[in-house]
C-alpha cells in the first residue's frame, strides 16, 4: 500500500473520532483532586514522587499524586511477612526510589509482591521484587518456565515482555496467612482475566486494583481479557463477601471508597448483562483515537466495546482477523480506484 494512501486511511481515523463526544478529560478524572495534589491531609509527601498515608499501623497507601493516572498500590504488613500489592505507574522521575525501596521504609519483614493485574501502569518496579506470588489459572501457569513468569505485551498494553521470578501459585479463595493477619486472596476477573483482589476480614478491608475505583472517569472493560459478564458476576462475589461497614481501596483516584460505589457498580453491570443498558459512543483519554462505548449513571461510567460482549470476540484472533480483512478490503478498494483511474485516463487520452 502506497504511504499516501496510508496516511489518508489514518488521518480518515483520526477525524471520525473527532465527531465523538469526549466526556472525560484528564483534568477531571480525580474527583475533587488535581493531578499532583494530595487526596487527603492524611497522606504526606515522603520525597519527590511518593505519598504515603498509614491507613493503621500496618496498612500503607503508597499513592504516586503525580502520576497521570493518581496511582495508588499498597503495603499490607503481618507479623511475619509483608505484601505490596502493585509496582508503581512507571512514570516516576528518574533516580527516584522504587516501590520496592519506599515498601521496606515501613516495614523489616520479607515482602512478596502480588500484582492487582498485569496492566503497564501496576507493574513497573515488579522485578525488583525478589519474587512475585501469582493467582492460580491455567494460562498463568503456561506461561511460567522454569519458575520464571512472564507478562506479554498484549497483557500489559505495553511494548516489553517482563520476566519475573515466582515465588508462589495462589488458588482463587485461599487465605494468605502474614502471621496474625489473613488475606483472603480473589480472583476477580471482569477488567482483566487475572486481576486479584485482596480482603482482609478483620479489619473489612478490601484492596481492590484496576476492578473498582472511583473517579478517573470510569470502570474500564474495553482491554483484552475484559469479560462483562465475568465482571457482574465478581461484583455480586465481592458483594456477598462484604458488608455495609467494608472499606475498599482502589488502585486509581483517591483511594478510599465505600461499599456502595461497589452496589452502584453491580447493578449497573446487572443492566448491561441483561441488555436495559443505554450506551453512548465517546472517546476514553487513555485511547483518544478510538470511540469506545459508554454506559452512564451519575459519577459511574462504564467503557466497553461491542467486541467485550460476547467475550469470545475480544481476543487477538479476532484482531488479528478484524486487521486482516480490513488490510485486505483497503488493497482492494485501492486496486479499483487505481484500475478506474487508468481506464478514465486511457479514454481522455483517446
Ligand atoms: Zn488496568
């Protein structure tokens, strides 16, 4: 295909998403906070990068205020071990601690990572960890080799592959035992296959990654792995698992939210299985050159794509085969331009 053509064809792209609604800017996304503040008098800088609020004495909310997406992973301390529960944005400014290191400022015991999923924006200091512990699913466990896992570009939306080294294979409703604090381990899918959720009982606790947040402009079901039925149904888990007085700690915006955004979110999954949803089609500021499908209730966006529902077509077969037929039909529509051209000059020619 001539590069001509090619930029016609993108720039085409471009300006048919311009004619979609963009509802959410990155300004914001974070509810009453601005990119680079502080979500709470509660969390203090510890540097140039890091802000950390002790949610008790054994509980930290390590949030990264400048991070384009207000990044928060979190510290989990038990009497003999430690989790940290995500590895950073990966937008930190160069020479500045990695999670890891900001991690063992408030704790001396052995940590092990989990990762909430394995989305570029959780992962970034994962290898500085000295072993990562994985929830147990079938594709997960394909892709360790020799106790070395590794998280594909595909899984991560980024361009690198990532090796890290297991230290542990956790199945879904296992308890994690830290010495006088138990975790109950979940695996939720819906935003992703793998996405983990971590609640500790006793103190109603629930880390919660990339399957509910509140604020940056909505629950995100258009990546790969993204399944809505699959989501609805670990809503109505984690719901049943909760109770009123649950506080919940989300990975992105200001961390701390109440059960009921979680209620809101399962009913308003409810509708879109059962097919009441009304959807709108907007650009998403992650993705601005695609329009996404939205479904709006007061604060809660929901972004999908038709190709979420049924899951069986979002995969990257599908892409692949999407991408291949719409090379194809581009080639093919050149060749009868190209052909009708020839035939028009041959004749003025005459
Ligand atoms: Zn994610």
């Amino acid at each position: 295909m001539r590069p001509w053509l090619v930029i016609i064809l993108v720039s085409g792209c471009f300006g048919l998403t311009g004619c979609f609604e963009r509802i959410v800017e990155p300004v914001d996304v974070f509810g009453n906070v601005k990119q680079g503040a502080l979500y709470s008098s509660a969390s203090k800088m510890i540097d140039d990068w890091y802000a950390v609020e002790a949610i008790d004495t054994q509980t930290f909310a390590i949030n990264e205020p400048k991070s384009s997406q207000y990044n928060t992973s979190y510290l989990i301390v038990g009497d003999a071990r430690a989790i940290v529960f995500d590895a950073g944005s990966g937008e930190r400014l160069p020479g500045s601690r990695s999670m890891r290191e900001v991690a063992e400022q408030y704790t001396d015991k052995p940590i092990t990572l989990i990762l909430s999923h394995f989305h570029y924006d959780h992962i970034y200091d994962a290898a500085t960890f000295d072993g990562i512990t994985l929830i147990d699913r079938p594709e997960i466990r394909t892709s360790i080799k020799n106790g070395v896992f590794t998280i594909d570009p595909w899984e991560s939306l980024d361009s690198e592959w990532r090796s890290l080294k297991v230290a542990a294979i956790i199945a879904d409703g296992n308890v994690m035992d830290l010495g006088g604090r138990k975790l109950d381990v979940l695996n939720l899918p819906g935003h992703t296959t793998e996405s983990m959720v971590l609640f500790d009982r006793a103190r109603n606790q629930v880390f919660a990654g990339d399957f509910i947040y509140r604020h940056l402009g909505g629950i995100i079901a258009f990546a790969p792995g993204s399944d809505l039925v699959a989501y609805k149904a670990s809503s109505k888990r984690l719901l049943q698992l909760t109770n009123p007085d649950t506080l919940f700690f989300g990975a992105h915006g200001i961390p701390r939210f109440g059960r009921d955004w979680l209620t809101l979110l399962d009913s308003e999954l409810d509708k879109i299985i059962r097919g009441e949803a009304e959807y709108r089609y907007v650009t998403h500021y992650l993705a601005p050159v695609i329009p996404w499908r939205v479904y709006q209730n007061g604060e809660l966006y929901i972004y999908t794509t038709p190709l979420v529902d049924p899951p069986l077509l979002w995969s990257k077969w599908m892409l692949l085969v999407l991408g291949t037929v719409s090379v194809l039909a581009c080639s093919f529509l050149h060749l009868i331009a190209h052909w009708s051209f020839a035939t028009i000059g041959k004749k003025v020619g005459r």
